[in-house]
C-alpha cells in the first residue's frame, strides 16, 4: 500500500519519526517521504542523515497553522499524525499551548486531510488517553474522538482516520530510561513509588503498529499493541543495578498504573494474536464484519491496564536490550 506512495509526517523530527522514517524508506521506497514539524535546528540535524535521498523532504511548519498545512499535503496520499505536547508536567502547567497542539492541531489536519483527498491517516495516541487523569491524556483522547469521528466527517470523501495507542517508548528522549542512565554515575536513582507500572514498547514496534493500522483499517478503529508492562524499581535497577533508590512520590498527573483499554471500551474492543481493536461506538461501526475481520470480543468486564497485564518484561531482559541498544538510547 505505501509502496511509491507520497507520504507525510507530522512532527516528523521527533524519536517515532527518526525510527519511521529509515524503517520506511527500506520496507516501501516510497516516491516521497515529507517530515513535517515546526523545529529548524531538528530538521537540520535530521537531514544530515539523508544526504542527496531525493525521496526525503521537510517542511517547516506547525499543526497549529491551516494554511501551512494545506500547503504541505499537496499531493499525499497517507499521514502520520505524531505531533503532540507530551511531557506530562509541561502539559499541566501550559495548558493552553497543550490544547492548541493536541486539539486545535487534530482539528486542522482531519479538515486539510479531507479538503486534500489524503487516503489514510493514521494518528498516534498514547495508554495516557484512556480515563485520562492529565490534561496531556484528557488532550489526546479528545484527539482520539475526533479522528475516530473524522470518519463520518468525511463525508462523501474517501478519507479514512485510524489511531494507533501504545506506552512508554522505551530510550525515547525525555523518557525513564535515559534519565536513569544519566543518573547511574552519582549511585541514587529518583523512584517516584515503587508500586508503579508502565507499559513497554520499543520505536520498531511502533512503526510496525502504523504500517499494520494503513493495511487493516476501513476507518475510526483504535489499534492496540499487545506489549509487556515492568515495574518502576525493577527498570532502575536494570539501568543501575548497584544505585539506591530515593522515593520522590508522584509528579502532578501522572498515574500509579497506566491504562490502553477501559472497561467502557470493552463493549466494542475486539482481541487478535498480537494486539486489540477499539472499534468505533458511533453509526454502529462496532458490528461491522469488515472492521472486525477475524477478531475475537473481549468480556465486557476487561480492562488494559499495566498492573493487570499478562505478559511482564523482566529485568534481566531490559538489561539486555540497554546493553544492544546504547548507542541510540535517548538520541532519537
């Protein structure tokens, strides 16, 4: 499907795109592949990775400016949707700037998408979305509603919106990993409680999450990796085996356990080998054979939560994905 395609990225400089697009570019040699995002100094140092590739292209711009964005999606055919505000505390304490990115963005490219006959467009979202307890994940699951309700949006259009949700993207920049790699040296890791679980994810199998989401989609399904959960003390001590840990307590947001599915969901989640589906509550779309394909309904009482998962990543396995992955752990 994306094969010679025209595809664009938004806030493409960011670690999902520095992964999407090499893993692209091999897999699919697209026709062009555009890295949209509002950072310069980003997309300066991006570029240096593909010399003369005339198939990669940037394009300065902000999710937040329409006009800038019906300009660059002249000619695509599919859309990653990875621009977001997503620091936690960032989010809590700018919140207006949060909702303009998260939001007001959405609302621009579900419109330009449409006015611009872009095939598909898949949007990330993240396990903060679901019973959101920030202003981060309350953003985004607005985010998710309106790419689900762009579907009908779209009219007579053929545009059609997925999202795809996952957690924490393990050695991301600004992410847990790195910073406890930073702290290693000085013998003491921050541990906000002991008690708390993430899910864990690497950017490979985020990619290959939106690749499966372009192929499967008829539009408005919510794609949910099935991936391992860690405990937080168990993560320190695989980045700093001989530290000691400093309980610091829960940052303002942040949750105790991390959710991808909520019990509201269950009415309409279905279950595959290798992830779940949320399909869409509205127009009956849940009961649709062709949206459900092979899926399996989960009870009506499931949820999806890190505390509950079935599969657990153990600290000797991370242990060994820090030592194959140091090179690039924190730099994308």
């Amino acid at each position: 499907m994306l094969a010679g395609s025209n595809i664009l990225i938004t806030g493409g400089t960011g670690s999902f795109g520095h992964t999407f697009v090499p893993m692209t570019l091999a897999k699919y040699n697209p026709q062009r592949l555009v890295i949209f995002s509002r950072d310069e100094m980003k997309q300066w140092e991006m570029a240096k990775r593909y010399g003369n590739d005339e198939r990669v292209r940037f394009f300065i711009g902000d999710v937040r400016d329409k006009d800038r964005l019906s300009r660059a999606l002249d000619g695509i055919d599919y859309v990653v949707h990875a621009a977001a505000t997503k620091i936690v505390p960032t989010a809590e304490y700018n919140p207006f700037e949060c909702v303009k990115t998260n939001i007001i963005g959405a609302m621009n490219l579900i419109d330009v998408c449409i006015d611009r006959k872009v095939k598909r467009v898949v949007a990330l979202s993240t396990d903060k979305a679901s019973s959101p307890a920030n202003l981060y994940g309350a953003t985004k699951l607005a985010s998710d509603k309106l790419f689900v309700a762009g579907n009908s949006y779209a009219g007579a259009h053929e545009t059609r919106f997925g999202v795809v949700r996952y957690g924490n993207v393990m050695g991301s920049r600004g992410s847990v990993i790195p910073f406890f790699l930073s702290l290693a040296p000085q013998g003491c890791l921050p541990i906000t409680d002991p008690r708390m679980t993430r899910f864990m994810i690497t950017l490979e199998q985020g990619v290959e999450l939106v690749w499966h989401a372009f192929e499967d989609m008829v539009g408005g399904e919510i794609y949910v990796k099935k991936i391992p959960s860690m405990n937080i003390a168990d993560i320190a001590r695989a980045c700093a085996p001989s530290a000691s840990h400093n309980i610091v307590g829960i940052r303002p947001g942040e949750k105790l356990h991390e959710q991808m599915i909520g019990s509201e969901d269950a009415l309409y989640t279905y279950e595959y080998s290798e992830h779940f589906k949320i399909l869409p509550a509205i127009n009956h779309w849940y009961n649709d054979p062709n949206r459900i394909k092979n899926g399996k309904r989960v009870d009506e009482t499931f949820t999806y939560s890190s505390d509950n998962n079935p599969d657990w990543m153990s600290t000797e396995m991370l242990m060994q994905w820090v030592s194959s992955s140091s090179e690039k752990i924190g730099k994308l």
